[in-house]
C-alpha cells in the first residue's frame, strides 16, 4: 500500500511537461499530440495554449514532420505514394501539407517499385514464375503501389532473372 500512497501524492506532469515528454520520444504532428494530451485528461484549452507555444518555438512542424515520415516511406521502406500518403493522414498531417510534401520526394514510383522488386529476388529463386510474381506483386501492392505498377514492375523484375539465369 506504501506504493499507492506514492503515486497518489506525487505532483502530476502538467500539459507543458506531458507534450515534452511526448516529443522526446518521437516527434509528432500537431493533431496527434492533442489527441494524446486530451485523452490524458488534459483541458482543451490548456492543449491549445501549450501546443501554440510549441509551434512558436518550433518544437511542432507538421511541414517537417510530414517530411521526416515521407523520406522514411519513400528511401527506407521504399513505399508507394499511396502508402505515405496514409501513414500521413493517420497521424494527423494535413491533406494539402501530405501533397505537397508527397509531390516534393515522391519522385519516380515506377523505378522504386522496380529498385524493390529487384531487391526481393533473391528471396524468389527456385519459385515457379507464376508464383514469384504473386508475390511480387503482392508485396508492391501492401507496399502502397498502385496495382498496373506493381504489375509492371514484378514482371520486369522478374525477366530481368530470367535472362541472368
């Protein structure tokens, strides 16, 4: 019972110091911290005040942000346009700031998906044809490429192995 006596009488973080500790651990957009800090317990109109002063010291960027999680989407996971474009919206990002950011790095989505497909072959040899590009294509497809690309870029990759072979 010492324990809950503890928890009890300790001081609780105010707004200020929960939005802090929120983008220590990964930055955040706008709408995402204010649905965390209300689902806190945390008054409306505190969250505003706190999140506005953050915006002013640049502390929430949702420009930036929507950039940070573009360029992750796009180099690292080597994601379609579709796929980013969704990562931005469930976290809150808005729509003309998710296009703009998408139409800036979403570069050539064709030669990603072809980068990607050719990536995964390895992982394919010994696979019937029929199979391979199932899965391909698949992959494309949960990757956030349209699925006429997905298509194109499975097949080129896998003519590509066809010829080496």
């Amino acid at each position: 019972m010492g324990t809950r006596a503890q928890r009890v009488s300790k001081q609780p973080k105010s707004c200020h110091e929960r939005a802090l500790g929120l983008l220590a651990v990964r930055p955040r957009s706008r709408r995402e911290l204010e649905g965390r800090l209300l689902q806190a317990g945390f008054d409306r109109g505190e969250v505003a005040d706190v999140l506005e002063r953050l915006e002013r010291v640049g502390l929430i960027d949702d420009a930036a942000f929507a950039r940070a999680v573009a360029e992750q989407g796009f180099g690292v996971r080597r994601s379609g346009s579709r796929a980013v474009r969704a990562a931005l919206a469930a976290k809150g990002v808005a729509a003309e700031t998710t296009a703009s950011v998408i139409d800036e790095l979403g570069g050539d989505e064709e030669a990603r998906a072809l980068d990607l497909a050719r990536s995964r072959l390895t992982r394919l040899r010994g696979i019937p044809p029929e199979r391979a590009f199932a899965r391909l294509s698949g992959l494309l497809g949960r990757r956030g490429y349209p699925p006429a690309t997905s298509r194109r870029a499975a097949r080129l990759a896998l003519e590509v192995q066809e010829a080496e072979d």
